[in-house]
C-alpha cells in the first residue's frame, strides 16, 4: 500500500473510506483553528482537533502509511499540552497547526490519486515535524517551515467529490420503491390485455416512478454548509495577503443542493470570496479614515427563491468605483471614450465580467490576471445559472449566484405546436400565429 510503484486502482475501499474520513476530519481541524484565531472558547476547539488528529493517526497505523503517521503524531503529541493547558494557545501555534493540516491534506490527496503517500513528490517532512517537537519541548519556534503543496481554492480531498453521504431511511425509501417498481412490472407482464387493467397499472406505476425520481433526487441532495468550510481558511490566507481583517458571517448553511452543482459552485465560490477582500474590503487603515470598524465583514449566505438556490456574497468594503472601471475598460479597448461617457451603472457591472478585464495594473498573487468574475459567471452559466452584481459607493458590493435546484428531470408542463411537442410559453412566432 505505501510502495513507489502502487497505481490508483489499489486503493480498495478501506483506503478510500479512511481518506473521506480523513478528509472530513482535516475539515474540521480548519474551522477550529479559524475559531481558535478569532477567539473562541479553546477547550472544546482543541478537543475537536485533537480527536480528528487521533483518529488519523491509530488507522494509519492499520493502513500502513508512515509517512501520515509520523506527522500526526508529532501534531498528536503538542495538541495534548494545549488540550491539558500545559501550553497556551498563540498566533504561531495556530499557524503550525494549519500548516500541519495542509501537508496531511496534501499526502492524503497523493494517496487517493496515486495510491502512496509520494515521498518523492512533496518536500521531506522532517521540518515540520522537527517544528512541532520544538514547541512541544517549550522551545522557541523556527521561522520558514516549508508550506504544503495544496495551494488555496484547492484543500477539498478529491474523493469527496466522487462520494456522498445519504441518510439510511432514504436508502429504505429507495429499496421500497424499487420492490414496488419490479411488482409492477410483474403484474404488466401478467396482466389482461383490457382497457381498464392497463390503466389501472399504469396510473400506479407513474406514481411509483414519480416518487423514485424524488427520492433519487433526495438522495443527491447536500447541504451547502459543505462549500463553507473552504472559506475560513482562504478567507484568513487572502487577508494576511492583501493586509485586511476580515470577519465571516455564515447564514443558510442547510440549504439541500444537487451534489455535482454543488461541486460546480465550488471555484466560483472561491473567486468570490478571494475578489471580495481584495477588491472589496478596504485595509483597517483606510476603513477608520471613513468611520468604519478595522474589521471588514463578509457575508456569505444561502437561500431557495423562485424555484431556484441563491448563493450570496456581500461586503460591507468600498462599493465599486464606476469611474475606475470604465477608465480602465476604455485603457483597455473594451470600450471607446464615447461609449465610457454615455455608459450606465448597470452596464458598468456588466465591464467586471469581461474575459481578461481587471482594475489591478499590476498582477499580484491574488489577482490582477482578470480571471476572478470571468471564472464566476462562466461556471454559474454551464450549471444553468445565472450571475448578478449589485454595489452601492462606500457600502459594499453583493454577488448573487443562482442555480437550479438540481440538473435531474424535473416536471414541466408540455404543448403540442403543429405536431411538435414543446415546454408551454416558449413557443416561436409562427406557433403562436
């Protein structure tokens, strides 16, 4: 299983539940520490580390992956003295911590699409472990540990986007349907050929299939808490970036999703939240220059409406400044000087989506490529949704994201147009004459 020379297809399934195990567990390591950071309550936090850290540590053993063991017992060993409060818990405990939580995501990744753990193919660990024993030894720490390569957007083990988790009376509600189905099928088979008797089953078997169709799309459903688990983590990374503080607010983490639009929403969620501080927020300095708290906030939210699932992601930063933006569209022949004078606010919204369009001159590590919105509403609209931007100078600027609930067959009512059957009001010109 640890050998060089191991291809994906030997990892059974016993691998394949521990790295989604693993996963979810590294997944929460990230949202405490975050709490960690931003002052929350510490025991149950370092509780919850310490547990998936545990965890991880006695199944590689069974598994035989050392490389994952030797790390996770180094993390093991100083998160017992933090939960004990044999040592406090500070900014630079919190960052060896997620740099610990990275190189374990990164093997585990290895793992899943190479099946070892590819002691060739990442950095040697002994300084992030050396690291940890230093500061379990009391010792002062050493700057410069080498960072995981996992780079930001991308933390989300692959296999999780290859399983789901259902609910097991979901799982019975399948395995009933589908015994009704079969009967049905055996009382066709065996039924008269009479007007009444094939109607009668065929009236039970529309309900059968109506009622497996939704139970399937149940079964696909996840919350979209899942995607936001991702943020905290960037979120803090894009920040210490740019030199901003940022606050998150989390609302409607519940809301059911289609699992592959889910996966979908992903990276657009991602440039999101990266343009939003970025080009958001403003630094603390700016913020208290105009009566604003140091703390930028970000909100990000998820609700139903119309039929569809709306994701949102609001700033309280700058708004977007018309002005520059239909300068440097002009600068950069997106428009002409005469259209950028008679342009309007809504059209100006419109220039932020352009392929290659960016207010940044020069290009830094978190933006400046003119990527991030194009990104956005490229995906959203391959899912079948749709993107909106509202913003008001100096109070922030809103992204709404829609898209359908699910890509499954879903009822619609059907017309006959001259011998073609069609979806009711979308009928051509000649049709309605």
């Amino acid at each position: 299983m640890g050998g060089e020379g191991v291809d994906r297809g030997d990892v059974d399934d016993l691998t394949m539940e521990f790295l989604i195990e693993s996963g979810e567990g590294l997944d929460c390591m990230e949202r405490c520490l975050n709490d960690l950071q931003h002052g929350s309550e510490s025991g149950a936090c370092l509780a919850e580390i310490f547990r998936a850290v545990h965890t991880m540590k006695g199944t590689v053993g069974f598994l035989g992956f050392p490389r994952l063991e030797k790390m996770a017992h180094a993390g093991e060993a100083l998160l017992v003295l933090l939960r004990d409060g044999k040592r406090g818990v500070d900014e630079s405990v919190v960052y060896l911590l997620m740099q610990l939580t990275d190189r374990l995501r990164a093997v585990l990744q290895l793992i899943e699409t190479r099946g070892h753990e590819g002691k060739r193919d990442v950095d040697d660990d002994s300084g992030l472990i050396e690291e940890l024993e230093r500061m379990v030894r009391g010792e002062a720490g050493i700057a410069g540990v080498g960072e995981a390569s996992v780079s930001v957007g991308e933390m989300a083990a692959g296999c999780m986007e290859k399983t789901v988790r259902v609910e097991v009376e979901t799982l019975n509600r399948l395995m009933s349907l589908v015994g009704e189905l079969v009967e049905t099928r055996n009382q066709f088979l065996r039924a008269d050929v009479c007007e009444k008797s094939v109607a009668r089953l065929g009236q039970r078997l529309d309900g059968v299939t109506a009622s497996l169709r939704e139970t399937v799309m149940q079964a696909r459903m996840q919350p979209v808490g899942y995607l936001f688990q991702r943020i905290p983590r960037l979120a803090r990374d894009v920040a210490a970036i740019c030199g901003k503080r940022v606050r998150l607010e989390f609302s409607g983490g519940d809301t059911g999703l289609d699992k592959e639009l889910l996966e979908r929403l992903k990276d657009p969620l991602v440039h999101a939240v990266r343009n939003a501080i970025d080009h958001g927020l403003e630094t603390p300095q700016d913020r208290m220059a105009r009566g604003k708290p140091r703390e930028g906030c970000i909100e990000v939210s998820a609700f139903h409406e119309s039929g569809q699932i709306v994701v949102e992601v609001k700033d309280d930063g700058a708004g977007v400044d018309c002005e520059r933006v239909v300068w440097r569209a002009v600068e950069l022949g997106l428009i002409s000087e005469e259209g950028g004078a008679a342009i309007r606010d809504v059209e100006v919204m419109e220039l932020l989506f352009a392929p290659g369009f960016s207010t940044r001159e020069e290009v830094t590590m978190i933006s400046g490529r003119g990527v991030g919105l194009d990104v956005v509403r490229t995906n959203v609209e391959r899912a079948g949704g749709s993107v909106e931007l509202q913003s008001a100078r100096g109070e922030g600027t809103t992204l709404r994201m829609r898209v359908p609930l699910t890509l499954a067959i879903l009822p619609a009512p059907i017309e006959d147009c001259g011998g073609e059957m069609v979806l009711a009001g979308k009928w051509d010109e000649e049709c309605r004459q």
